[in-house]
C-alpha cells in the first residue's frame, strides 16, 4: 500500500514549483582550488536534487578573507556562511556547510511554513466534492440497502462496491480525508457518497471519536469492510482497488509470469510486491495460517496463491515466492521452510518494504522507521565509497531473515542531509535508527573495508537500552514536516477537482 517514490518531492516551496538555491564566493583574490571546487559543488547540490536548480555568484570584498554563502530565495533565513581557513580540506568544509544549509532550510520549514487551516475551504472548494455529498437526515438506519437504491444503476446487481466517507468539516485531516476520498473514487470509477456529520443523521455512529472520519465500504448486502488506514498519498486508491479483489487471489499456472512482473488485473500500475504462496493442498496448516491472515488484513496486502498437485514436482514444501519488479538488484526471493505462524507474518508484513529504501522526503523516512526494526542509512554525501554494493547486498537480506531495514543517502540529497545533520552525522558513516518513546537512539560507525556481514553482526549486537546519541523528539520535528508535505498534497488535489468541475459547469 505504500506507494511513496511516485508522489514524495523535495519539499520546499510546493509540490510542483521547483526551488532554487545561489552559491555566493565572497573573496579578495580568487583562489583557483575554490574556483574549481565551488563549481563543481553548485552543480552537484543541483544534479542531487530533482527539483532544484543552482547558480554560482562570485562578489568581491574588501575583507582579505575567503567566504562561501549559502542561501535560498524563498527562505531568507535559511542562509548560512563560513570562512575557509583550510584550502586542503575543503571537501569536508562543502558538505559541513551544506548540511548546515539543509539543516537551517527544514527546520524554517517545520517550524515557519505550517499553513493555519480555515475551515472555509469546505465551502469555497464545494465544487470539488459536491456530487459525492447525500443528505443522510431522512436515513433510518445505517442499512446497505440505502447506499444500494442511491448507486444503482440500471438495476445491476452482483459483486458492486459502494463507499462511504462519514466524517464532519471542522479540521485539515477532514478536508484530507474528503480530497483523498473524492480522487480515489474519480480514479477508480468506483460508488461513493459523504456524510457530513456535522448535521442532523442517524447514520453517523454516536462514539467518542466522532470527529474522525470513517471510510466504509458495501458490497453487495452488507458492510464488507471500515478502512483503517490514513488518507495521505495513494493509500485510500490503493485499498480500494485490492478489496475488490478476492482476499487471496487463486491463480492458474499460465498467468503466473504476468505476476512476477507485477502486472495485475484490476491495478492500473505494476505492483511492488507479489507475493504468491505455492502449495499443492488446502489441506495444509500453512493453507489455513494463510487464509486467517488474508481475512485479519484484509485490503492492505493483495495475497495470491497457486494451488495444484504439479508443486510437489518441483518443491517438497509449500513455498511464498515474493516478487519485486522494481528492485534493482533482487527480483525474487522465497520462504519454503519453517512456516509457522510467526515467520509467515513477519515475512509478509517485511516483503512490502523495499531492500533499499529510498530517503528523500518525511513520509518516506517515517515507512522506513515505521516497524519495530532498526534502520540502518549508508551515508556517503560525495560518493566516495561503494553504494552499489550495500544497496545489493541489502537487497539480498530480503531472502532471509531481516534484523534491519535499510536505506542509502548518497550524493547532496538536501533532505538526507538535514536528517544525517539532526543526527550529528558528517562522515561517510553506517547510521542506525530506532525509534525510542520519546527521541530516536543513533548509532553510528566509520564506513570502511567493511564486509556486509560485518555491518550484520554489528547492528545485532547493538543494546537499544544503552544509547550513545539520543535525538529529542522536539529537536528531529519530523512530523510537522510530513503534515506540511500532506497540506501540500492535499492543496494540489483540491485544486485539480475544483479546477475540473468549474471547467464542466462552464461547458
């Protein structure tokens, strides 16, 4: 369901308008070594940075000093500048300096940037989900049979879905989960109607939580499912289009190549993960250690399943193979011995996260560190080591039994920066993350002749209750900035479907 690379930018001024940053040498005489290097890393930070473009200004002083400023137009206050006293060392003078930058830059962002919500944007945006509200006074009863008579359409019957969104029109993470709600049903031409709780009904449930929104779906005569996920990215879309397939999906053996490259009927996108369990026999404990989990998450996996007596040709056991289209260096990996309970779920609930995740904005940093896993970050800002190899063997780790997730920040990715920056990281450096109670714990370590064995044994060792860098969580606002990167999102949908029902009203 987590569907992040596709919608996470460098949050900055917006989601679609990039954001520019101006490199200024301040000198007396221009020294050739800066020259060469202040070039080289005004075009990196841009070449590092998808939405980001850069420029060099050279200004002569009349102080006999060499200095570097960093600044950005849209935030003034994020500008940094520093003297340089070593000409040998002024790689590590670049990225000290940048990663300040970056550090300045997000937690202005975090800080300064967060919109206040006004509640009139229900009604000044009421074009945008106008066709989806119901006037629910008159409802009995919470029935199915409602929602039914009010979608039906020319008498269809059978297998149809209808959702229903019941929320009120008080708060952002309201207007998020009717934005979110409203493009999920444009996109997968599906049945959906809001109840604005706020007025008099006798379909809201009267609970404490009432100001929470509550997403249901129907499916034919009864309530199928509530939804209780969050309303952010494509994770609504997402759900809606895997319960309208089957809890686990049976498969004939000619269109299993279709599934290992992530091709699916029903989904308008290959999928990230496949997972198909082979087995030749319903009659098995596996089988129905299976089917109770497909049924207990129902709509956050979509689960698959080859049943036929032609397994035992060629495996002895029952065996999950797990495919990953997108990976770049493992495309499949398998479970096939001791399926107990316990092992069959974590392997599922491992198999949707990535073998390298990526780190370039909150929402992805926050699924990274969303498990009672470690984290474990390759740090390298200048490429100097062999990101290649650890982002490889991290993705084999997904054949075994995973003690960590990993990530990889190379290059000047400004956000990997900000985040080495919080956690007091200026060095090419294995960084391991767990998320505490109250703060993160940082481990770190050199990168060096390093086997990934090595790295293994050492994040296993590592005693979370004796904590050599412990981050506040006052100091890392993360949070402020996955809800401004979700003002953002949500401000772009509004304007697409309040754009789009003008546009049709006018026609």
């Amino acid at each position: 369901m987590h569907i992040l690379l596709i919608f996470c930018t460098l949050l900055l001024v917006g989601t679609t308008i990039g954001e520019h940053v101006t490199v200024t040498y301040h000198y007396w005489e221009k020294n050739d070594k800066i020259v060469e290097r202040v070039e080289w890393f005004t075009k990196f930070v841009s070449n590092s940075n998808r939405f980001w473009t850069s420029n060099l200004v050279y200004l002569q002083q009349n102080d006999k000093v060499d200095r570097i400023q960093i600044s950005s137009e849209s935030w003034k206050s994020a500008t940094v500048e520093d003297t340089i006293t070593k000409i040998d060392n002024l790689d590590s003078f670049f990225v000290s300096l940048f990663q300040k930058f970056a550090d300045k830059l997000y937690t202005n962002l975090a800080l300064d940037s967060l919109p206040v919500f006004d509640p009139s944007v229900f009604q000044k945006s009421y074009h945008a989900y106008e066709n989806y509200e119901i006037n629910a006074q008159s409802v009995d009863t919470f029935k199915f049979d409602y929602w039914l008579k009010i979608s039906d359409e020319g008498g269809q019957r059978g297998n149809r879905h209808v959702f229903a969104l019941l929320t009120r029109k008080e708060s952002f993470e309201q207007w998020e989960a009717i934005m979110t709600f409203v493009d999920s049903l444009k996109r997968s031409n599906q049945k959906g109607y809001i109840v604005d709780c706020g007025k008099e009904n006798t379909v809201c449930p009267t609970t404490e939580n009432t100001d929470i929104p509550v997403l249901y779906v129907f499916r034919d005569d009864e309530i199928q499912l509530v939804y209780d996920g969050d309303f952010q990215k494509d994770h609504v879309y997402d759900w809606m289009l895997t319960i309208k397939q089957p809890e686990i999906k049976l498969l004939k053996e000619e269109i299993v190549p279709q599934y290992r490259s992530g091709i699916i009927p029903g989904f308008d996108r290959p999928r990230d993960t496949v997972t198909i369990l082979f087995i030749h026999t319903k009659k098995s404990k596996i089988w129905q250690n299976y089917v109770k989990f497909a049924k207990e998450n129902y709509g956050k996996y979509h689960l698959t399943a080859l049943i036929s007596e032609e397994v035992k040709k060629w495996s002895i056991y029952p065996a999950f193979i797990t495919m990953k289209p997108q990976d770049d260096y493992v495309k499949a990996f398998t479970l096939h011995k001791d399926i107990d309970w316990n092992r069959m779920v974590e392997y599922l609930e491992d198999g949707v996260h990535p073998g390298c995740h990526p780190m370039t904005c909150a929402s992805e940093f926050l699924f990274a560190t969303s498990t009672s896993k470690p984290l474990v970050v390759y740090f390298d800002p200048l490429n100097t080591k062999n990101a290649t190899a650890f982002k490889m063997a991290a993705s084999q780790e997904q054949t075994g039994v995973r003690s960590a997730h990993f990530a990889a920040v190379t290059g000047f990715d400004l956000f990997g920066l900000y985040i080495m920056s919080v956690f007091n990281v200026n060095t090419p450096s294995y960084v391991v993350i767990l998320r505490q109670e109250k703060g993160w714990c940082i481990f770190s370590r050199d990168i060096e002749n390093d086997t990934f064995s090595s790295i293994r044994t050492w994040v296993r060792n590592l005693e979370p209750t004796i904590c050599p860098d412990f981050i506040e969580d006052f100091k890392f606002p993360i949070t402020r900035l996955n809800l401004l990167e979700r003002y953002e999102d949500v401000d772009e949908l509004e304007r697409e479907h309040t754009s789009v029902e003008r546009n049709r009203d006018e026609l």
